[in-house]
C-alpha cells in the first residue's frame, strides 16, 4: 500500500523535472545558439 502511494506520487514529479530539466536546457541552448548566430 504505501510503495503503491510512493510510487504514484514520485512518478509525476519525476516525469515534471525531467520535463523542467529538458525546458530549461532547451532554453539555454537556443539563447546560447542567438547570440553565437548574433555574433557573427
């Protein structure tokens, strides 16, 4: 029962990081790719 609760609880806020992580990142590398594009 309580592994049961644990493992629904973590999944989605598992899932919502990674999410944020991979936004995040994606984020940094498309400003990073403008001012390198900006640059030249």
């Amino acid at each position: 029962m309580l592994v049961a609760l644990a493992s629904c609880t973590l999944q989605p806020t598992l899932s919502l990081l990674l999410g944020h992580v991979i936004l995040v990142s994606r984020g940094c590398a498309e400003s990073f790719f403008k001012e390198a594009y900006v640059a030249q």
